[in-house]
C-alpha cells in the first residue's frame, strides 16, 4: 500500500493502527543502529534510509535525480515490509542474516529478494534487524553497489 505523506511522521499517522507499534520499533531499531553518512527520507511512498547526493552525486542509476537507497520499511496491506538492498547485494550478508533469523525467531522466513516479509508483527526481530543496519557503512554501500552495477 501506498501513503501520500510528505515526512515520516505523516506516513507513521497514516498506517493502520495495529501496525504502528511495529513500524515505530522497527524505525527505532534502525535508525539507533544505523552508521553515518544514511539519511532518513520519504521514498518511493516509504520510510527510507539512503546515500544521500551529498555523499554519492551520482545517485540511484534507475533515476539518478533520486538518491542511493539502502533500507526501506513499509505498511503494506497484509504485512510490514522491511527492503535491505545490501542483503540482495552481498551473499555474506544475506547468508549470515538468514542465519541468525532461523536461529533466533520462531517462525519461517518470508523473503523475497530485498524484501522481509512480517505477517505477524510480534514477531520482529527489532534487535537483529538493528544489527544488521549496523552492519554496512555508506562508503561500503557504494562499493557493492557500483560493483554489483560494473557485473552488468
């Protein structure tokens, strides 16, 4: 589902109350963890977390007027939605989190290629999900990014 919100705060009024608890604590968790230098921004009708132009001019390839995404979260209409472009980016990464989450959480894995799936907000993982936004810097962002792009 889409939102017209112009900030965080309003997309955070828009969802459906049973989902705000989660996406509050799911912001918390990232943005306490989050190294410097990513900007918390309003993307693609999300709460995003970006390289923004002042550190990568070039911006996304896709439309280089917007800039590098990272990690995205949504409400969507049946689950909230957590995107992490360096988990489809980087197979050391993807690996150790599918790790850590099948040890650690209860229920399957709802994964799609950046895309975390959680059906059942209670069972977030609100602390793994920091550690892995800890997990990557900017600047190594970038470096799998332009990498990634150079395969092409």
């Amino acid at each position: 589902m889409k939102y017209v919100a112009q900030s965080v705060e309003e997309y955070l009024l828009a969802i459906p109350d049973e989902y705000k608890p989660a996406m509050h604590a799911l912001r918390q968790a990232i943005v306490k963890n989050l190294p410097t230098g990513f900007e918390e921004t309003m993307s693609y009708g999300m709460i995003g977390y970006v390289v923004p132009h002042s550190i990568y001019p070039q911006g996304y390839h896709c439309d280089p007027k917007l800039p590098l995404p990272f990690i995205s979260i949504a409400s969507q209409k049946k689950f909230i939605a957590l995107y992490h472009m360096g988990l489809y980016a980087h197979k050391d990464l993807l690996d150790w989190f599918t790790d850590k989450y099948t040890k650690s959480v209860k229920i399957r894995l709802d994964m799609g290629k950046s895309c975390i799936r959680f059906a059942k907000p209670e069972y977030i993982p609100f602390e793994l999900v920091g550690e892995l936004a800890s997990k990557m810097t900017p600047a190594e962002w970038i470096s799998i990014y332009k990498s990634n792009l150079d395969k092409r």
